[in-house]
C-alpha cells in the first residue's frame, strides 16, 4: 500500500494543487479536513502532514485550528502560509499583522539550505499571498530564510522535524517549489516513490465497478479530454452497461458535432447517441447577459436533456457520469466557507434534482487536467483525444459576452476556426494549455477597401499553465498573432478589430465569465 501525506485543508483554494504537486512526485497524497484527530490520521499511517494556506487570520475567533496532538505525532510537519501562522500561534512563537499585505512575487533569501533546500539556490523568486506574519520564533525553531515583509518566512525545528514556510511553494509562480516539496517528501518525510497513473487506473476500475454494480451509467460525452478519458475509464470497468450522449447545445465550436461522431465511431466502440437540443438552450438564453445565469441555464437544461435522453434510450440508468475535475470542484465552492469567497459556479458539480432517480458518477473528481492526460494516455486514447485544449462545459455560451444570439455566435466560431487553424499550422496549440477567442459586445470603427464599417471586437486569449489554478499568458510570435489578426478581420463578416489578452491568472480568470 502506498505510504500516505496527509494535506490538511484549511480553506485555501490552492489546497488541492499542493496534493497534486505531491503525486507529482510519485507519492500518494491524500486531503483531510483541518479538524481530523491525530488518532485518525495515525491510523490510516499518515507519514507527513502539511498544513495548507486560508483566508483566515489565527486571531479570528473563528479561525480554523487543527487537533493539536498532530504535533505529538512524531512525523515531520510542514506549514504553508496559514500553516506557519498556525505553528508559531499553537506552538508558543507569536503572530501579527504585517504593515504591508505581501502579495504577488517575491524573493526569498536562503540562509541556510537544510532538508527544506538542498541543492537549490540561495535566492528564488517565490509567490506570496498573506497579511500575517510570524514575529517571534516558537521555542525549538531557528529562521533560514527571510523575504522583503519577514524575517521569518521559514522556519525549522530540526530535532521535531517541523517546518514552515511563509510563501506557496505549490503554484506555478514559485521557482522551484515542487523541488522544496520533493525534499519535504523524499529528504523528510524518508517517502517512497509508489503512486503511479496505473495504480490509480487499477484503483478506479475497481472503485467503479464496485459503485456500479450490474447498473447502467449515462455519460455526457462532449469529445473533450475530461469527459472523454472518464468515458474510457468507465467503460474499461463496466463495459457496455455505460451509454454515452452527445448533447449538441447550440454552442458548440465549428463542425464540433461531425468531428465527435466520426471520432468515436473510428477510436471507441462505445454505445454514442447524438441529441440535437440547439434550438432549446439558445431560447432559454435569449436575451440573458449575466454570466452565471447563463451557467445556470445551460446546468438545468442539460440536465433536462438527459432526462429525455434516458427515457428515449428505453434502458434503466442509476449513475450519470461526469468529468468533474479538482479545478472544478475548487472553483465552485466558497472557501473558509465564505459564500463571498466563490469564484465561479459550475454546471458539472452539485447534486441533481431529486426528480432525476440518478447518482452521481465522477470517477476523475480527484484529478487535475495533466493527470487526466496521462490517465488517458495509459488506456490508449488518440492524441487529439488527450492532447485536445480544454473547453468550457458551457460551451461558447461563456465566450460571448452580453447575450447571445445565433448571429454572434456564428461570427465567434469563424474567428475560433481561424485561431486553432493558425495555432495547429505553427505547432503552438499542442504547447500552450488553452487558446481561443472571446466575443465582445462592443462595435468599433474599422476600414474595409475605400469604406468605414463599424462592427464587433474579437479578443484572443492564449495561455499556459500546469493544472489551470493559475496561468500566465503566452508571449505568441508577432507574426503569428499578425496572421490571425489579418485573417479573422478579413475573413470574418462583422469583426473589425481583434485585440489580445494578456492578463494572467490571477488576478484574472482563464475565461472571461
């Protein structure tokens, strides 16, 4: 069995990245509520604990405290960011506001390499996000490194073998940081390298053949990495008691609906049925703007389609599957459970109108995007399966801004066309993690031969990351970026003007709404 990390989420949205980073390094990581006892993580043989970030301040009276026994456990501890604060505040150093909040890049000074830093260099340039600091030392701790707003932004007591650390060493903005987690792992923890993309395929078949049963499963099949690898998956343990539904919204990209019949009718000998629903979801968005009414629309509209769909198919289901990713599930929840804190809803995750005598099937929910990949590699998915950019489960119904219209969205599909062709010709769409355009609900003046026009804004937006919770975006040749431009204000009637995003994430979110 695999030897166990124990991530103890205290509200940070980046909690789920740290287990990914985690896994990255081939160990089993596994994510605890902050307030599980000791005694129950001894049990289950936890090696290491980390303590994750959170919005919460250790003077809040509601500030989230973890057993405190964890620290009589005798495994080595590590502290990010809230996690610090916690170990000063519980263990008898002291906390207080910082004068500045740090946010953003920072670097951090090593002065001493340790277990926390071997082989890495005495400066790295690091990613903050805290309004506390430690002030004062807990007996037993001695400081290494120091950043700009603290003198102890990390921390080691040796003989316990507790660290902390002020900065996230999980995101992609830190340099380095999956090396500080590695040697937290390996270097500490004494960590074996045992969790690999197969044992979790072997885990998962079993896992669902077990919550299935003799049961049959429908599946939303969009043609996309998720729920394509969730398909494979299932069908893998289950076989031919899983029918897959193609759901064509009216909002799909550019010959979507033909691409993903002759796909899976060539890879996958998968029972497919196409619902043309088009006419459906684009009355129920007539006229509505507001982004998250508009997630909602499409949610229950799709889920009314697969009402219909499983009484057409005449087959009694018990379980509808989706490829609800961590991403997912970490964007549609408030964090520190603050409903302010919410960033995006999602139509893929929540429960299902007790009407729908269906349970939920996610067999991918504890995954992020590049472990799906890999998953879905190892069960033998074509390239342009696995390698395929993400794509919004609300479809262009996101990509046009203000309301929609079967006009705006024909010019939209046309301008995406153009975009992933001239991506695809230059080899950058299988380089970068997504690139696509946005439409806006602004017209501005344009020239076309001897005439003025006046029509819309197109935005592109071409971005790379890891695992999607933060994304910088891409630095695309000029002269690619001139090609597209020149195309899709030639080439597509009611575009004038085509402008490119360049605002990462965060502050911004991949998408626009």
């Amino acid at each position: 069995m695999a030897q166990t990390i124990a991530v103890l989420d205290f509200g940070s949205q980046y909690t789920q990245v740290i287990a990914r980073r985690i896994r990255e390094c081939q160990v089993y990581s596994k994510i605890y509520h902050y307030a599980t006892p000791a005694a129950q993580l001894k049990a289950d043989g936890v090696i290491g604990i980390i303590l994750s970030g959170g919005p919460s301040s250790v003077f809040s009276k509601r500030a989230p405290i973890p057993d405190r026994a964890l620290f009589d456990l005798g495994v080595p501890v590590l502290g990010i960011c809230y996690g610090i604060q916690l170990m000063g505040h519980l263990l008898g150093g002291q906390v207080a506001k910082s004068e500045h909040r740090e946010y953003g890049h920072g670097t951090l000074s090593i002065r001493k390499a340790g277990r926390l830093f071997s082989k890495l260099p005495k400066k790295l340039r690091v990613w903050n996000s805290h309004g506390d600091r430690l002030t004062k030392l807990p007996p037993g701790f001695t400081a290494i490194g120091t950043t700009d707003n603290s003198e102890l932004a990390v921390i080691e007591n040796l003989k316990k073998n507790f660290y902390g650390i002020q900065f996230h060493p999980e995101v992609f903005h830190t340099e380095r940081g999956v090396d500080v987690i590695r040697n937290f792992l390996l270097g500490v923890c004494k960590a074996r390298q045992d969790w690999t993309t197969k044992d979790y395929i072997k885990k998962s078949v079993a896992d669902i053949r077990a919550q299935v049963g003799s049961s049959h499963v429908i599946l939303g099949l969009s043609g996309g990495v998720d729920s394509s690898v969730a398909a494979a998956l299932i069908h893998q343990a289950i076989g031919r008691q899983l029918v897959c539904v193609f759901v064509d919204n009216g909002l799909l990209r550019k010959g979507e609906r033909e691409t993903v019949e002759s796909l899976y009718a060539r890879n996958f000998k998968i029972d497919l049925r196409v619902v043309d629903a088009s006419k459906l979801f684009l009355s129920r968005l007539r006229g509505v703007t507001d982004p998250e009414r508009k997630r909602k629309i499409i949610g229950v509209t799709f889920v009314e389609v697969f009402e219909k769909a499983l009484k057409d198919i005449g087959r009694q289901a018990d379980f509808l599957a989706q490829g609800t990713l961590y991403p997912d599930v970490i964007e549609s929840v408030a964090i520190g459970n603050n409903p302010a804190a919410l960033i995006k809803s999602h139509h893929n995750v929540g429960g299902l109108p007790a009407r729908m005598k269906l349970k939920l099937l996610e067999p991918l929910r504890e995954l992020f995007k590049d472990e799906v990949r890999a998953v879905g590699t190892a069960l033998g998915l074509p390239k342009e399966v696995v390698w395929r950019q993400p794509f919004p489960g609300p479809g262009l119904g996101v990509r046009v801004l203000g309301d929609i219209s079967p006009d705006k969205l024909e010019i939209l599909r046309n301008a995406d066309a153009i975009l992933q062709e001239e991506m695809m010709t230059s080899g950058l769409y299988w380089k970068v993690w997504q690139s696509f355009c946005v439409f806006l609900p602004v017209k501005s003046v344009g020239v076309i031969g001897d005439e003025r026009n006046y029509a819309y804004v197109i935005a592109v937006r071409v971005v790379e990351s890891i695992d999607a919770m933060t994304a910088d975006w891409s630095r695309v040749p000029y002269d690619l970026l001139q090609r597209i431009s020149n195309r899709i204000t030639n080439e597509v009637r009611g575009v004038s003007r085509v402008v490119l995003d360049i605002s990462s994430k965060p502050p911004a979110t991949i998408e626009w709404e």
